[in-house]
C-alpha cells in the first residue's frame, strides 16, 4: 500500500471563500457563518486513488488579512500545490491575485526549480454579478503561470471538487518527475525556500468551465 502526503496552500483574500472552499471539499458542507480564519486553519482530505494507493492532501487554508501576509514564508514551507481564489463579483480581490501569486513564486519553488502547480478560481459563479470580464482572467491565468482557471461555486457545490482532483494529478505528475530526477541522481528536498532576494536558500466562461 502506497500512502502519499502532500500540503496544498488555500490562499487569497479575505471573504472570497477559502474556509468554504475547504469545508465543501473536505466534509461537502457549506455554511454561511464561518467566521475569519486567524493566521492558518489545516483539513485533511483523504482520496482512494486506487487499491494500492492513497492520497493525503493537507489543506492549509491561510488568512487573507494583510498583517498575517509577513508569515507567509513560514506557512508556505514544503508545501507542493496551491489554489489562489478570488471573488468573481469583487474586482478588488481578482485585481490582488497578481500580489498573491507573486508572493507565493518568490518563496517557494519545487526542487526541480519550477513554481508550485497553482490553481486561479472565480468562486460565486452562481451569482449573476459579472463585472471581471473572462478575457481578463484568462489573460492574469496565462500571464502568472496558472495550471489553469475556472468559474466556481462552492455554494451550490460547482466545480470544486473537480478542482481539486484536477490539482492533485498535476502535483502526482510533478512528483513522480521528481522521484526519477532522484533516481538519475539528482538528491534533493522536494521543494525549496526562496530567500528575500528571490535566490533558492541551500540548506479557466460559465460556470465550472475549466481552460
């Protein structure tokens, strides 16, 4: 039996959904009165890929306020995926994904030297509000390097799921890519830590609509 471990980051601003995200995810629950997460929350989610094979993805759902940003390095540590959402009828939280992903890219990298497989979701697709324009959030998805981006509604239960399977074989893919590399020689953490310099320290429109 092969059991794998892998942290994934839940990151952006605040009141977009990222606690939501998680508890629809993990306990397919939704409510509307959690409360602001206070520096970071962890889930686990389990998944049976097969017989032989089972999935643990650590969820670490951190806070979007501003003073919890200084501590990003350290929450950020080996983790090995991440998903940036944002609030598809508040153009304040799409227009900050750029600083999220910026922040993530400059601290933390696979030990292959490439960034984190990222996920970019609209959350609140069910709403009829629509004042980002798909053109623009294909354009940032493109731009920053996403795996890709989609429409979701973790209300209704649209597209999360979906997601997150979606993520997970792409970090399955990076890892086994990385288990080789090890096998040619190439020993090595599985991520890295970047220093404040940006120097690698040693030691996708409807609803559920994927691009």
């Amino acid at each position: 039996m092969t059991e794998r471990v892998f942290k994934i980051l839940v990151i952006g601003d605040s009141t977009v959904g990222k606690t939501s995200f998680v508890q629809r995810y993990v306990n397919n629950s939704f409510t509307k009165d959690y409360k602001c997460t206070i520096g970071v929350d962890f889930s686990l989610k389990v998944i049976q890929r097969s017989e032989n094979e089972t999935i643990r993805l650590q969820l670490w759902d951190i806070a979007g306020q501003e003073r919890f940003t200084s501590m990003t390095r350290v929450y950020y540590r080996e983790a090995v995926g991440c998903v940036i959402l944002f609030d598809i009828t508040a153009p304040k939280t799409f227009y900050k994904v750029v600083d999220w992903k910026n922040d993530l890219d400059s601290k933390v990298t696979l030990a292959s030297g490439k960034n984190l497989p990222c996920l970019l979701l609209a959350n609140k697709c069910d709403l009829p509000i629509r004042p980002i324009s798909v053109d623009e959030i294909e354009r940032v998805s493109k731009e920053r390097g996403f795996l890709r981006w989609s429409e979701i509604s973790v209300k209704d239960d649209v597209g999360v799921t979906e997601s997150m399977n979606y993520l997970a074989e792409a970090i399955l893919a990076d890892s086994e890519d990385t288990v080789r590399s090890s096998s040619d020689g190439n020993r090595g953490a599985f991520i890295h830590l970047r220093n404040q310099q940006g120097k690698k320290d040693p030691d996708e429109g409807g609803c559920c609509v994927f691009s």
